[in-house]
C-alpha cells in the first residue's frame, strides 16, 4: 500500500513551520539589533570605530527588512531561514571586529544564531552553522593574535572559550530533535483515521481548500471523487463488525494501490471515502475511477465461513468540467455518488449539469428517502 500521508500534506506543513519559523527570526534579527545598539550607548570598553559600526548596524537593519518583504513574496524554505542566520553571523563578526574582537563582550550574541538554528533547521545545519562560528572566531583570534594563534597555548585557550558555543550546539539539536519528533508523531495522529491510516476530513479539507484556491486562480482543472461501501451495514449486521472493519480496511487498501502519488485519499466518514485527483479532468478520472471500483469489486474475502462481497458506488465532479464554481465541486461529486446509488450501486457516475436531487434506497429497507446535501449550496 502506498504511504497514506502524502507529501503534498507534509509540504503544507512544513511550509506552515517555516513560516512560523521565519517570523521568529525576524524577531530574534530584532533583539540582536537591539543588543547592539544598547552596547553601542552604553560601552563596557572603547569601540575601535563608531562610524563603521552605525553602517554595520544600518547594513543589517536594511537587511531584515529585505527578508521580512521578500517573505510576505516568495514561499518559505529552509534555505532563506539559514541565508537569515548566515545574515546574523555575518553581523555579529563585523561588529565583534569593532569591539574587542575575541575579547568582546558581545562574543556570547554568537549563542543566538546557534540555538535559533539548532531549532528550526536541524543538526546537519547547525553543525555547518557552527563550523561557519567557528572559523569567524578564529578569523578574530588572528586579528588578535596574528601567527601566535597557532602556538598550543593560545590556541588552546581560545577553543576552550569556543567549547561552551560546542555544547549548546549539541544539547539544544538534541531537545530540539526530540520537540519535532513529537510534533510530527502528533500532526499524524491528528489528521489521519484511527481505522485505515488515511487523512481525516480535518487534514482532507485544508488540502482541499488550497487545490481550490489554486484552481480558480490558474485555472487549472482537479476532480473528487467520492467513493461508498456498498452494503456495509448489512456485513456489521450478518457478521459481525469485525468483518465490516476488515472490509473497510481491504477497500482502503484496495484504492490506495489505484491511486497516483499526487493524489490524496481520505476518509470521509463511516463507509466512504474520497479522492482529489489534481489537474485531472473528469474522463481520467472516470478511467481511474472505473479501475477501483473493478479493484474493489476483486478484493472480497471470505471470513469465518462466510463470504463477504466487496463493491462500491462512485460519484465523479470536475472543475471546470460540469462544475463551474470549484467550491461546488464537493457538493456535486455527493449528489454524483447516490446517483450511482439509486441506479444500482457498485458503478461509477460523472456528475452532469442537469442532474437533480437524487433518492436512494437505504441498506436498512426499501423504502425511498431524500438524502440531504453535506453543502447549503444549491444544487444546479
């Protein structure tokens, strides 16, 4: 079976992060400043250079806001949050290179970049992020020490005042790791059924809600389609709701294997389930959808003696095909799936334009009911 969370979900998610994350750095790139200048007021010993330090100051000023309007711009990614903390570092260098040098009060702002990055971008990054730290520092030490940095003494001292920036590095990556490892594991828990382990509605919905945004905008086609277990009931009813969960999972199974990797299937809830298919057209989808419906119709099982027979009905809805808002397309998909139903199930519908309110006929008896729509969006 293929991974039933998509990659498409985790890049909404990480975006999100890195989007959360960008904004605090840029609160951080703040604070530093902040730091400097109060220093800058207030000096605990002689500035070498004022003047190169209000241009550094000036500099770094110009760029965080640089970051903060090509962030409202451009998508987030990991590489503009360690352009940001290599911005830092680059600042902090200059005006250490002002104010003692390894000597200088603001050495420890150092500590900001590392415990930020060891946050938001992992270990690898922060060790190249340290290493960066490292050679600036060594870069001061020369400009301090001239070639007597590498006699063993000097050299020896300076790495042990280097060693707490060590530690921090290795014990912030390690908290840090393990707040993103639990993240991650609860993100999942929350947005996939307990039951089959595909995306909830909850997670289904804000994927859908950006397919939506995209197509309206672009133009771009997608279909839904919506699948239900034929007969679910009747299987809890004769054997048992260990079958009918079995069945559940096989049919899951079963769509899962039929699907492209740019596909996103969920459950819908009780005995349905549902796809969005991107940039698909409704014919596509039809073939793609007559493939599950045969795939499921050829994984009944027998169970305890008995024989449970798998089929489903299928609705189809595509934009701009047959729907012409996007945002309806959910809706008409539904009413597409019980007109599978009321025809005689385990078949697959494209939605049309001049279906009405459909009926079907429940699996509990025959008598004939209105379905009521999950949108208040009138039917065309």
């Amino acid at each position: 079976m293929k991974s039933k969370i998509p990659e498409r979900f985790r890049s909404i998610h990480e975006e999100e992060d890195l989007r959360d994350f960008s904004h605090s750095m840029a609160e951080l790139q703040w604070l530093l400043l902040i730091l400097v200048i109060l220093y800058f007021c207030i000096p605990t010993r002689p500035i070498d250079d004022p003047d190169a330090v209000i241009v550094v100051m000036v500099s770094f000023a110009g760029f965080v806001l640089l970051f903060r309007y090509l962030r409202r711009r451009t998508r987030e990614t990991r590489w503009k949050v360690a352009m940001q903390t290599w911005g830092m570092i680059a600042f902090i260098t200059l005006v250490l290179c002002y104010t003692g040098k390894t000597e200088s009060p603001l050495l420890n702002l150092y500590l900001l970049v590392i415990i930020a990055c060891a946050i938001t971008l992992g270990k690898a990054m922060t060790l190249l992020e340290v290493i960066l730290i490292a050679v600036c520092y060594l870069y001061l030490g020369y400009a301090d020490y001239g070639i007597d940095i590498f006699s063993p003494e000097t050299f020896t001292t300076l790495m042990a005042n280097f060693s707490p920036f060590l530690l921090v590095a290795y014990v912030t990556s390690l908290l840090a790791e393990d707040v993103h490892h639990a993240k991650r594991k609860i993100t999942v828990l929350s947005h996939t059924d307990e039951l089959t382990g595909l995306l909830n509605m909850r997670a289904f919905s804000a994927l859908l809600d950006k397919e939506i945004t995209t197509a309206e905008r672009y133009l771009q086609p997608f279909s839904l389609v919506m699948i239900d277990v034929d007969g679910l009931k009747k299987v809890n009813d004769r054997s048992g709701h260990t079958a009918g969960t079995r069945l559940l999972k096989t049919v899951a199974g079963s769509i899962s294997d039929c699907i492209r990797t740019s596909d996103v299937l969920a459950r819908y809830g009780g005995d349905e389930f549902i796809i969005l298919m991107p940039h698909t057209r409704s014919e596509a989808a039809r073939i793609a959808a007559e493939r599950i419906r045969a795939a499921i119709h050829n994984s009944s099982f027998d169970m305890n003696g008995q024989h449970i027979a798998a089929s489903a009905s299928i609705g189809i809805a595509s934009y701009p095909e047959g729907v012409d808002v996007a945002g309806n397309v959910l809706e008409k998909a539904d009413v597409a799936l019980y007109k599978s139903k009321q025809s005689g199930r385990d078949r697959v519908t494209v939605y049309r334009r001049d279906f009405e309110l459909v009926q079907h006929l429940p699996d509990a008896d025959s008598a004939v009911i209105s379905r009521p729509l999950r949108s208040s969006s009138a039917i065309s």
